[in-house]
C-alpha cells in the first residue's frame, strides 16, 4: 500500500504540539505501519538583531 498525503489544520503556534500529540497517539495505537513522517515545514532563517547574527526556524506553507 502506498502512502498518501494528508493536510492538518492547526491553530497558528500549536504545529509542534499537534505534531508531537498525533505521533503518541499513532503509536498508543499500534498504527506506525500505516504512517510515515509527521512533518511540520520550517525555514532555518538568519537574521541580524543588535549587531549579531541569529538563527531561527520559521514555519512556512504552501
């Protein structure tokens, strides 16, 4: 059986923790066969602030 791929709606800031809920519950539920990787797409972004280089992850979708 191929895979398929499937959109969840999450309320803005709470991707990650859907993410992480969703994962546990496939596995309480003996189900990891039937999904592949839960993915949350971000950007590693760098950007100037007081003088100084930093990175950060930014969510971003299609």
């Amino acid at each position: 059986m191929s895979m398929q791929w499937f959109v969840v709606h999450a309320y803005s800031g709470f991707e990650n923790q859907v993410q992480r809920a969703l994962g546990e519950r496939i596995e309480r539920l003996g189900m990891q066969e039937k999904f592949g990787e839960i993915m949350v797409p971000v950007e590693e972004v760098v950007e100037m602030r007081d003088g100084q280089k930093r990175r950060s992850e930014r969510k971003f979708f299609p």
